[in-house]
C-alpha cells in the first residue's frame, strides 16, 4: 500500500537517457533508481509500459498486457550475446532530447530480429516456459502482430473479413505459415519481461516503489478486439458500434474523440470480471501500485456515436460500479490510485469517495482567484495523492508564463513564494510536499523547471511533440538529488 507522507517522482521509460534513441530498461534506468535514492524518495511513476499504437500513444495501444520492445535494453542484449558492440554502434540515435518514434520503427526491428536468430536456439525451453505461463494472452497477441506484418502493417478493420473474425479455415494455414512471425513476436515479450523483472527487482531493493499506469481503454486494432471480440461493444463484422472518449472540458471546448472500443459491460458481468481480473494479477506482478486512468468510467462512461464527427455527440452510460473496484481492489498485492481528474458531478464524486482509493490532485489547477479550490496543497484531504502536473498538463513553468492568467500567477506566486533566482519548480515542490496528501509526486520536467518544450502530451493533439520528451543523464546529479531529499526532510517526507 501507499506509504503516508512519501515522495516520488514521475518519469516514463520512454524519457530516460541512453544512446539508442528511446528509453530503455537497462543501466540508465537504475541510474534513475539511484538517484532517487539519493533524493531521499520512494517511489517512482511510469507511463503504460504497452506497445504505443496510434499517435504513439500508450493510451492506444495494441495489447493490455504486452511490453513494448522498443524498451528492451540493447547493451543488456549485447552482454547476453545477442547482439555485437558493431551493432550497437550502427544503432545509435544522435538527438538525446527526443524520442523519433518513425525513425524507431524503420530501424529497431532489423536489429531485434538479428537477437532473435541469436538467441531462439539458446532461450527455447525458456521461452516454451513463458508462453505456457501466458497462455491467456501471449499466443493471440504473437498472432496478431504476425497477421498485420502479413496484410502490409493494415489495421484490423481492413483485415479480411475471414480473418478479422477468426474463421478456423483461414487461420489454420495462416498460423502455420507464420510460425516464424509469430515464434519472434513472443520471444520479444520473454526478453522484455525478462528485463523489466531485473529493473522492477533492482528498485524494490533499494526501497522504490514503482507506480504503473493501467489504460482503460485499448485501440480498435488490437489482440483484444481480435480475440476476445465479447468484451467489446461490437458489430458482427467486428467493428466498434460506438467509442470511447469525453465531453468537452478543460482539455477541449469540443470535448475528445479517443476512439478505443468501449467494453460490453453485461458480458464481463456474466464472466466476473474474469477478463478483468487477469488484468489486474498481471498489474500486481508487474507494479507496487497502479494508477487505473479515467477511472470515472467505472461509474458512467462516454458513448460517442460511430459516426459523430466530434465528442460532442456523446451520452453517458452506466459503467461497471464498485463491484468491479471492489474485485480488482482484493487482488493481492494490486493497490490502487484512481485517476479522477476532468468534469465529475456529485455522483462520480460520491462514488470515487465510496471506493476508498486516493485520487488525485494537481497544483497548477489550485490557482483560480475566484472561489477556494479543492487542489490548494491545504485543501488536499490525507488519502489523496498531490501533483506539481501531469503527463496530460503544461509542465508548471509552462503554466506560470504561458497559460495561467494574470490573477492566477500572482496568486501562485504568493502562494508557492515562487523566486526566479531559486527556479520556479521548487517553489511548486515545496508546495505539494507541505500538503497532507499521503504522496506528492512530481513529474521530472518540473522538478528542473522546464518550459513547454518539455510537455509530455497534449490531450486531443496528434504531433511529434507528444510523447517523445527525454532527459538527459546530467539531470540526475547531486545538486538536485541533495536539494530534492533537503525538501523532502523538511516536509516529513522521508521515512
């Protein structure tokens, strides 16, 4: 469970240092682990650590249980001979500040594929091993990515329609005639779980805690859809009849159009949960808490109509309640936040409170000089969690010189005591840490107090912005790791 008066930090694996042109799960992110031991804190949050789908989005992703393997750490497999130091040369991405996601994937399978000739013989019974203990997802999955490399890299609703939904006559030859595809796809998964056990290992260790983040929601074009089509509200060809999204709110005056398949809520009733429930022993394996985003869904949901043009022609629909909350929530070893940011009326709020998990709170929406805001560090109740920003939010410095208004920035600024020659990001530090919140965390960009260059996603945009901000391994040094743990006595923060 969340330790009372702890601290951490927010970093996706996709922005950690490194050579290689991404974040990996190797050196660089026990790099990472160190520094936040040295920074006095305990905790460490990530983003999804699925496949990105469209937009590289994590949030839109092709499985909810595989791993991404632009993840996989390549010194890691030179040093288990997977790959040569020659290899690793040719794979270095010169721009250490973003993440080129089509560079990524012109260029990564290549070299993934050599590391799976090398090692398919050396990891056979490993990976036999492997995919009987995933039975439930990995063999579909495997398929999946085999079929769409087979139709051209097409999304499943362009699929044959034989295909798409599983005739047993046109997948037998397929199934056959792919073994390799599909044998290269799984390994891939081995090496990543394989890794992300060592690194997760590493930080509980040194007493890090990791926070991961479990989207709702998963892509139209996904393992899911394809093989477990009743989970979703579909058509007999296995299109979505409606889809995911919200209505207009702080993000958007048009509201956002995700477009993830929504979930046939009676048909996971009638199982259980059980879908669900796999779900949430994969989340207790992988993390020390999860973040479960948009988790007002759980009590009523955005249906948009197939065909709408915008979000705005959505209506809310009754989502699963408490019973599912309460299943996930008596999984052992899964402890959770809810995500409960966005337009919430007194029922959603009621139902987050009956729920009993921490939800969350975001200091640069605590400055509206009208009224006495619910995110004011002060107002924070104990079982909440307090955040400088978002991965979906401005960074704070952003914020303070580029969004807020004139009276909000004052406030702020009397507020927090913001100082120009400290750095405005530990003013705002020092604000969510003095809080009662149970956990303040803080996303890495405003703990050096970086501009909108360094935004992680804009909610409603697509663009190589969104998602490929990287920090630079300089960033973890002793004047910020000392001053960071300096903060974190004052407040009552360290154990």
């Amino acid at each position: 469970m969340l330790t009372y008066r702890s601290s951490g930090i927010l970093l996706p694996i996709s922005s950690l240092p490194g050579d290689y042109g991404i974040g990996t799960l190797g050196a660089k992110a026990r790099r990472f682990v160190d520094f936040l031991c040295d920074a006095g804190q305990h905790y460490w949050q990530i983003l999804p650590l699925v496949p990105p789908g469209g937009g590289d989005s994590p949030y839109m992703s092709p499985s909810s249980f595989a791993g991404n393997p632009f993840f996989l750490d390549l010194e890691t497999l030179a040093q288990d001979g997977l790959l040569t130091a020659q290899e690793l040369s040719e794979s270095q991405y010169p721009n250490p500040d973003r993440v080129d996601y089509p560079w990524l994937h012109m260029n990564r399978p290549a070299l993934l594929r050599k590391a799976w000739e090398r090692g398919r013989t050396r990891y056979a019974q490993e990976l036999d091993r492997f995919l009987e203990e995933e039975a439930d997802w990995l063999p579909d999955f495997a398929f999946f990515l085999a079929l769409r490399g087979h139709f051209g890299g097409a999304e499943l609703k362009d699929w044959p329609r034989e295909v798409r939904t599983r005739q047993p006559e046109a997948l037998a030859p397929l199934r056959e005639a792919l073994a390799e595809e599909i044998s290269y796809h799984a390994f891939l998964q081995f090496l990543f779980f394989r890794q992300w056990d060592a690194l997760k290992r590493y930080a509980n260790e040194r007493g890090i805690s990791i926070i991961g983040d479990l989207p709702i929601y998963v892509s139209p074009d996904s393992a899911e859809v394809w093989a477990n089509p009743s989970l979703f509200q579909l058509d007999e060809d296995f299109h979505p009849t409606a889809v995911a999204g919200v209505p207009p709110d702080a993000f958007s005056d048009e509201g956002q159009h995700w477009g993830n398949p929504l979930y046939d809520w009676d048909y996971h009733r009638s199982t259980g949960y059980a879908w669900w429930r796999r779900r949430g022993e994969q989340m207790a394996r992988l993390y020390d808490v999860v973040r479960i985003d948009h988790f007002r869904a759980f009590h009523t949901y955005w249906s948009i109509p197939l065909d709408a043009s915008t979000a705005k022609a959505g209506h809310w629909e009754p989502g699963p309640g408490l019973e599912l909350v309460e299943l996930l929530s008596a999984i052992p070893g899964l402890h959770l936040i809810a995500e409960d940011l966005g337009d919430l009326d007194e029922e959603v709020r009621a139902f987050i409170a009956q729920s009993g998990l921490p939800g969350m709170k975001i200091l640069i929406y605590a400055f509206d000089p009208v009224g006495e805001s619910s995110y004011l560090p002060h107002n924070c109740p104990p079982n909440s969690i307090i955040y400088t920003g978002t991965h979906d939010t401005p960074t704070f410095v952003q914020w303070l010189f580029e969004e807020s208004s004139a009276a909000e920035r004052e406030y702020a600024s009397d507020y927090l005591r913001l100082r120009g020659d400290e750095g405005f990001g530990w003013g705002a530090v020092c604000g969510a840490w003095a809080s009662p919140s149970r956990l303040a965390m803080v996303p890495m960009q405003d703990l050096l107090g970086l501009d909108s260059d360094a935004r992680m996603n804009a909610p409603g945009t697509m663009g190589p912005q969104n998602w490929s901000w990287r920090v630079r391994e300089a960033a973890f040094n002793p004047d910020v790791s000392t001053r960071l743990r300096k903060i974190t006595r004052t407040y009552r923060r360290c154990l």
